[in-house]
C-alpha cells in the first residue's frame, strides 16, 4: 500500500497458490467423465488498484479509480497428462470508474468500463471459450437530493459489446477428432437504468 497524499494511493498485491486434489473433469472407469480430483495444480496472479483525485490540481470534484488484475495458472489434463490453465480461471480483468461531483452544486455524472478474459472450460470431449467483442461500459447522470432521494439515471453497454463463445466438441480429444464446432453471438443491446435511493 502506497499513500499518494492529497492524490490517492495505490495497492499492489501478488498471490501464489497450490492446490492439491485440485475438481475438474475427469476420466471413471468403464467411460465418460465426472468431476473429480486431479493432484495438484497452481495459479500465480499480481493486482493493483489506484485512485487518483484531482483536487490537489486545480480541478475539484473527480476521482479516478482502476483496478487491473493479471492470473496464470498449470494443471496437467488429466486426458493428455500435458500442462494448461485451470478451467474458467479469470486471467485478465480491467475496471475504471469515473465519477465528477460538479461543486456547489447536488450533481454528479461518470462512467464504468470493464473487461476481463477467461480460461478455456476444458471438458474429456469438449473444450468451450468465452470471449467479449469489447469492453461492457456505462454512464451515468445522478441528482443528490430530488425531494431528500438521490436520484440516478444510466445508459449501459454504450460500446454494445457482444458475448461470444467458441465451442469445439470431439469425437476423440486424444487424437484430436472434432465432431463439430459451434459459435454463439449473442447481442443484448443497451440497458437503460433509474435507481432511486434514500430513506422514507
């Protein structure tokens, strides 16, 4: 933790870990898959979290605040008995958050933006990826006392990001026999949000 005074402060943080009889899909006796326990694995991930205020140069009312986090991860498939990441692990992610209280004044506007990427979900026969077109973002107007209520408007996925998944299903994974492939689009346009809050 470093205190950056009248501008904010920063937090760095690092993570290692190893598992033992790490759950994933696996191999049964007689054929198929079920969950179960493979004997180890490990992820090792840096983060860091900063927020920055702009009174201290001249310009009142914002903050800054980001967080960017950075995974990786060994498991040894228990089909192939080679390394790769542990199933839907988060290895990238990316939030920003924007906010301008407008002085003298019960106004408030900003923005959120936020991205993060996955893993592949491994299964014996089939190994299915998550991916975003683009970032998911917002904006918001807020009015701090509408009759003693705050009040907030918000437009959200404003850079109309897609979700995609990208699946590749095996007759045999071993040899690298695919059945077919299959890829999802799927577009859920903008969000339009009013939040009231405050007490009656």
């Amino acid at each position: 933790n470093q205190s950056l005074g009248d501008f904010g402060s920063v937090t760095v943080r690092g993570s290692a870990e190893d598992f033992e009889d790490i759950v994933d899909q696996i191999p049964i006796v007689g054929g198929g898959q079920a969950p179960g326990n493979i004997d180890s694995a490990q992820r090792f991930g840096v983060s860091a979290d900063l927020t920055l205020l702009s009174d201290p140069v001249g310009w009142p009312g914002a903050r800054l605040d980001l967080a960017i986090a950075l995974v990786d991860s060994e498991v040894l498939d228990p089909l192939l008995g080679t390394p790769r990441q542990i199933s839907g692990t988060e290895t990238f992610s990316l939030n920003v958050d924007f906010r301008q209280d407008f002085p003298r004044s019960d106004w408030a506007a900003g923005f959120e933006f936020f991205y993060d990427e996955e893993s592949a979900d491994v299964r014996l026969d089939e190994i299915s990826v998550r991916r975003e077109s683009f970032a998911f973002a917002s904006i918001f107007v807020e009015h701090k006392d509408v009759f003693g209520l705050t009040v907030r408007t918000s437009i959200s996925n404003v850079l109309d990001r897609d979700n995609d998944t990208f699946r590749t299903i095996f007759n045999d994974r071993l040899t690298d026999d695919v059945a077919f492939r299959q890829n999802r689009f799927r577009n859920f346009g903008t969000i339009f949000t009013l939040t009231v809050e405050g007490s009656f």
